[in-house]
C-alpha cells in the first residue's frame, strides 16, 4: 500500500524545483515497521534559457541539476518476518510439526539515500545531445539473512544490519549523424559503479556456490572469497595454492602448498561478481521505407565462479561427467608446464573451491538486429491498409568473451540472493532468436 504526494514548481522556465513524499507499507515487514516514509527533493537550472545563452547558435540546451531524496527496498521474498512451523516433525506414526523459522517482528524497509549531480546539454540544435550524471547511494538497514545465537534454537534470522555504498558516473550521448533522406541517429550510455560494504557489525555472511559469495566489510558486496589457485608443481603434476597465512609482521605468507595441504592455506577475496563498467550503443538508420537498427551491450570488471560446473566437468577425473576441453592440457611427464593439474581418476587433485574457477565475466553482446521495409502508401492506400511493415530481427546474435562457460550473463536460481550474485550452474545459455513478420496497420 502505497500514498505519495508530489509539487512541482516552475519560474521563467528556467528554475524547476521538485518535492516528492511517498509513504510505502508491505507486508513482508514485522507489524511493529511495515510502513517507510521515503521523501525527496530535486532542483533545475535551465541555462540555456537565460540571457547570456538564449540566442546561443552552437548550445541548444543546457541544464544543471540536483537531487537528493530516499527509497524503500522490499525485495526479499514472502514471510521472512513470521515464526513458520514445518510439518515434518511426525513420530510413531502420528503428524507433527516443528519450528522452522525465527519470527522478528522488527524487521523494517532496507533504506537508500541518494544524491545525484546531472548536466543535460544539446548541441548544435539538438543534433548532438546527452547528459553527464554523478550519484552516491548510501543504503543503510540491508536486508539479510545473519547468523544468530544458536541458543534460540536456530542459526540463521532476516534482520536489518549493515551499511552499502554505491557511487560512480553516468554518461549519455545522442547524435543524429545524418539527415534528410538518409537518416541516421547513435545512442551511447556508460556507466561505472564502485560498491563497498561499510559496515556488517562483525557478521560473517556467506552464500552462492559453496558460500564463496561473501559480505565483507570495507569489500564490494558478495565478493569471491576463496582459496588462491597457484597453478600446477611441474614435478609431478600437484595442484598448488598459496598458503596467504599471516606472517608475524601483518604480511601474507605467498609460498605455495600441493594439493595435500589445501586445508592449511587460507581464504582471501579471489573476485568481484560486480560490473565495474555497464554499456551499450545503439545504431538507427532510415532510406525511403528501409529502417535499420543494431544494438551492442556489454559489462566489463566483473567476475563469474564457474565452480558449480567446473568441480564436476573441469575436475581433473575425478569425476565421470564430460570434461571441458581444457583437461586435454593436463600435466603429463611429456606436458610438464601447464596450469591444469595431472588428472587422477576419483581422486581430488586442484578441484576444490578456489580461484582456479573465477573466470573474467567482461563481454561485448550483439543483443538486437533488426530490418524492416515499409511499403509505399500509394501500394497499400489501394487495399485500404494504412501501413504494412515487413521485417526480421534477430536477438543475441553473437557474444564476444573470454568466458568459458555457455555465457557470461549468468545467474543460477539455485543460488542467487541478494548478496550472491555470479554464480554458474549449468545454466542454460540464451537463445539465439530470429524472427520474420509482418506489421499490418487499417
């Protein structure tokens, strides 16, 4: 259940001043915190419009802007705040039930404050157009799953804990490279984002594939946290891994330990499941009745854990799943130097959790392609038809990366939550899609 209220204040067309208050209730909430109250204020300055701009001949718009204001996050699913009882709990024949979940009658809004510095700008009148954007969103009372004393009868509880920060720049660009008969317009976007946890209050929160997502305080949220691969002892085909223990000095000790001492190395962060870099072009183009159109996205700065598929087929024998083929450049007495230990038939060489499986997520995808014909009114006014449109348009054309998995846009159900993102599963690649149709208007 939603109330908001919103004014808008406008002076010479040049000064713009926004207020908006919007009161957010959800039942997802405890009964003691189901409402938010999320504000927000924004305001314009219409350069463009005053004198010394106005008559301008190369700048046809320019705009300063600002906003700061609050919003509500709800998304962590159904019943998390209520005491649930499980019906498993039947002896000698008769049913029963057991507690299965932890009420907390306090649990309230996950909260992001934001602000954000903007320029919009036209050039040239408007044939060159876009917006630069700075943002800080500081998200306080995150909503997760933490551990609780095991003295309630349970280890785990949704509360309200932690602080998030995200901040980073924004850019658009619009050109209209081409007029007249031959249309042709260019839209650019990209965007960083640079994410830190700044507060966890001593809480250790793991999940995703063998909880090697993890919140760490002073980290981007879900990092890889893992054991450090080293590569292969070209001696006798060992798997090594640096120990990264500490030394009396604070420093980390980064000699190297075979696949036998695994358990005496320990965990460091091994990857970022975040995108340090968002981006897309789109290209138009328009001759008579032909229209074009492609689209390119792309994330780069990011890292996948391929370990939900590799501990099975990129594991050395030990398993008999069908192998990828990079275990064709296994150490062998004749391939002494190489990064993919020897392989050893049901026997754990290098297959355990760690950085050997976080793999460079960064990709370039051809995400949409279309062509289209509009015949010509004096064909389709005869039939009484308004407007007849003939296309094809195809949908994840290609994909460019160094991903080796079936696809660097991957998020396996099995284990995403909020926090835990970038995990592979066997998860299906995306369909190559092609369409031919026709758009008939009367």
């Amino acid at each position: 259940m939603s109330y908001f209220a919103r004014a808008n204040y406008r002076l010479k067309d040049r000064y713009l001043l926004g207020v908006t208050a919007r009161v957010e209730g959800s039942s997802r909430f405890g009964k003691n915190s189901r409402y938010g109250f999320f504000p927000s204020v924004s305001a314009g300055w219409v350069l463009s419009e005053e004198n010394f701009l106005k008559n301008n001949s190369k700048i046809s718009f320019l705009k300063i802007r600002g906003s700061y204001g609050f919003t509500g996050n709800s998304e962590i699913g159904d019943f998390p705040q209520l005491g649930l009882f499980q019906g498993d709990a039947g002896y000698a024949g008769a049913p029963g039930q057991r507690p299965a979940q932890i009420a907390n009658p306090d649990l309230k809004w996950e909260t992001t404050r934001q602000t954000d510095i903007g320029i919009d700008f036209g050039f040239f009148n408007n044939r060159i157009s876009g917006e630069v954007d700075y943002y800080i969103k500081k998200t306080t009372d995150l909503l997760l799953e933490v551990n609780v004393p095991g003295t309630t009868g349970f280890s785990r509880q949704f509360r309200n804990l932690g602080a998030l920060e995200n901040k980073g720049f924004e850019f658009v660009l619009n050109t209209q490279n081409t007029v007249g008969k031959l249309k042709w317009n260019t839209s650019f976007n990209i965007a960083t984002n640079a994410n830190k946890v700044t507060d966890i209050q001593g809480q250790i929160i793991e999940g995703g594939v063998r909880n090697m997502n993890r919140v760490m305080e002073g980290q981007p949220i879900g990092v890889f946290f893992s054991r450090e691969y080293a590569g292969v002892d070209p001696a006798n085909g060992d798997a090594l891994f640096f120990r990264n223990t500490k030394n009396p000095d604070g420093t980390l000790d980064r000699t190297t330990v075979s696949n036998g001492g695994y358990n005496s190395t320990e965990r460091v962060v091994v990857g970022n499941p975040n995108p340090k870099l968002l981006g897309g072009i789109t290209n138009t183009l328009s001759y008579g009745g032909i229209d074009f159109s492609v689209f390119f996205n792309g994330v780069s700065g990011n890292s996948v854990n391929f370990y939900g598929v590799g501990q099975y087929s990129s594991a050395n024998g030990i398993y008999e799943d069908n192998q990828t083929t990079d275990q064709l450049k296994a150490w062998t007495k004749e391939n002494p130097n190489t990064d993919v230990p020897e392989a050893r038939y049901l026997i754990t060489n290098g297959s355990q959790p760690s950085s050997r499986y976080i793999f460079d997520g960064s990709y370039i995808r051809l995400r949409t392609l279309s062509l289209g014909y509009t015949l010509p009114k004096s064909l389709t006014s005869r039939a009484k038809i308004e407007r007849v449109r003939v296309y094809v348009s195809a949908m994840n054309l290609a994909t460019f990366t160094k991903y080796k998995g079936w696809d660097p846009e991957v998020n396996s159900d099995s284990f995403t939550s909020n926090f835990a993102q970038g995990n592979d599963f066997y998860t299906p690649p995306q369909p190559r899609t092609i369409l031919v149709g026709i758009n008939i208007g009367l």
